[in-house]
C-alpha cells in the first residue's frame, strides 16, 4: 500500500509518497479554498470537466472510519490526492484571490524543492535528501525481504488450507454487486444485498465448515484462519444477475420521511434501496 507522509504545512500541507513526488490532499484543498460546493461534487466536477487523468493527475484512495466494536458506524470517503501542477490548475479555475494565492504557494514550494534537489546548498538540504534516500533504501530491503519470506512457505502446508482450488471466475458477494453497481450507504459494494439474493435462491451460503456445490464453494480464509469465505461460481453469478434483473423494479422501495433527534426536526430524508423477505437493504444508487 502506497504510503503518504507530510512534509510541510504551509497554506495546505504538502505531501509526499513512496517515489518522493509531492502531492496535495483534494480534501485539505477545497477547505482551504472555502468552496460553497459540496466536496465530493466538487473534486468529481473539477476532475471530469478538465479531464484529469487517474494515477497521472490524481491518486484516489479509500478512508476508513471504524465505528463501534460491533462494526456500526464503520463507514468509508472517497479521498484524492493531487500532483502540484493539478492543484495549481484547480486553483486558477477557482478564479479568486484565495486561488491564485494558494497557486503562487505551489509554484514557490516547487521552485524550492527543485532546487534543493539539483544544488543542496546547506546541511540540512543534505539531511533532507540523505534521509529520503534511507527510506527509500529500507523500504526496498524489507520488501525483499517479504518476497523472500513468502518464496519460503511451504506450498503444501497453504494447500491443506483450502479445500477446493479458487479458480479466476470465481467471485465474492461484493465483486457481483460491483458488477451489478450496487453500493451500499456507506459507499461499499453492497455484499449484503448480493447474500440476501443468494439465500433467496437457495444457495447454503451460511455454512461455517467447508462446503461445495455447482453453485458455490465455502473454503477457509488463508489469513483469517478462523472466517469462512463464500466463492459464486459462473453459475450462480448468471442465476443472481438474472434474478435481480428480472426482480429489481418489483423489490425496488422508496420513502420520504421525517427524522426526529432530541434537538428536534432533522428535516426531510429520502430512502431507497430494496426490499427482500421484509428485509430493507438501503442503496446510494437507482
């Protein structure tokens, strides 16, 4: 996983990742910047209208916020980071004082990392680059190191794990929901969902031993040795597709209501998603 560590404050921080190129945080951006506009509609708008390019222009990635112990609250944001010259760019678009301040920033802090790079003219120019290297260096030789340790494992005693061989077109309940775009409230494939289909259709997918059958197969998890993972074979990912296809409009609900807190009205919210057995399984998407 790509790590990202803070090199310096200023108006927004600065940051840098794992090949020693300096990044911004769209979120810490569009604070600075004090948009009007919600964040997410506003990263989503910026980066389609001026067609930025993902992993050149951007890196998106995934926050997570745990919730309590029994896993409510846990929830995830789609996050962003941004090269220099793509922030400096959303910043002229901005087209305000705060913008084109925050712009001359950059262009001030590159033209400052250019040239300690290319002439390191004090100790601590030294220090910055010596260190960067001795990080990089590390994190080469514990990822060899890894490497090595994994070529080490005994293949056999990994193959008395599994039961069954997981083959390329099996999938999990979150990879069917990817491919039908279902995702749920907190912006994950809505894995549950695909479940409440699967026992629908009578597949056995609650066993905690191994099971298999033409539908699907319940192997143990190589790392987490004590969960059972549930395999959809090609069978039973047609035979859920299908259903839902033919199914969604019928089991498809929508209320509007009003949320009621101790400090009162919240206001009106709208509800949708779809209704298996009395069960509600709340989407974001329709």
């Amino acid at each position: 996983m790509m790590e990202f560590k803070k090199v310096e404050e200023g108006i927004v921080p600065i940051y840098e990742n794992d090949t020693n190129e300096k990044l911004i945080n769209a979120r810490e951006l569009h604070n600075v910047l004090k948009s009007n506009t919600k964040f997410a509609d506003w990263i989503k708008r910026r980066l389609e209208q001026y067609k930025f390019v993902e992993n050149e222009d951007f890196i998106p990635f995934l926050k997570f916020e745990k919730g309590d112990e029994r896993g409510f609250g846990n929830k995830a944001t789609k996050e962003y980071y941004l090269t220099i010259d793509t922030a400096k760019e959303i910043c002229m678009i901005e087209n305000n004082e705060t913008g084109r301040k925050i712009r001359k920033y950059f262009i001030e802090a590159e033209k400052r990392y250019r040239e300690i790079i290319s002439n390191p003219s004090n100790v601590f120019d030294f220090m910055h680059l010596a260190l960067n290297q001795i990080e990089a260096n590390s994190k080469n030789i514990e990822s060899n190191t890894q490497r090595i340790d994994n070529l080490e494992i005994d293949v056999q005693d990994i193959k008395s794990k599994i039961d069954v061989s997981i083959k390329n077109n099996y999938c999990l309940a979150s990879d069917i929901a990817e491919q039908l775009s279902l995702y749920s409230e907190n912006k994950l494939p809505h894995s549950n969902f695909i479940g409440a289909i699967a026992r629908n259709l009578g597949y056995k997918i609650s066993y905690k031993h191994y099971y298999e059958d033409d539908y699907i197969a319940i192997v143990k998890d190589i790392v987490k040795n004590d969960y059972w993972q549930v395999y959809f074979k090609p069978l039973a990912i047609q035979e859920i597709t299908n259903w839902f296809n033919k199914n969604k409009d019928e089991i498809y609900y929508e209320i509007q209501y009003v949320k009621n807190t101790k400090n009162g009205k919240k206001g009106e919210i709208k509800e949708k998603g779809y209704k298996i057995e009395n069960i509600c399984y709340k989407i974001i998407n329709k």
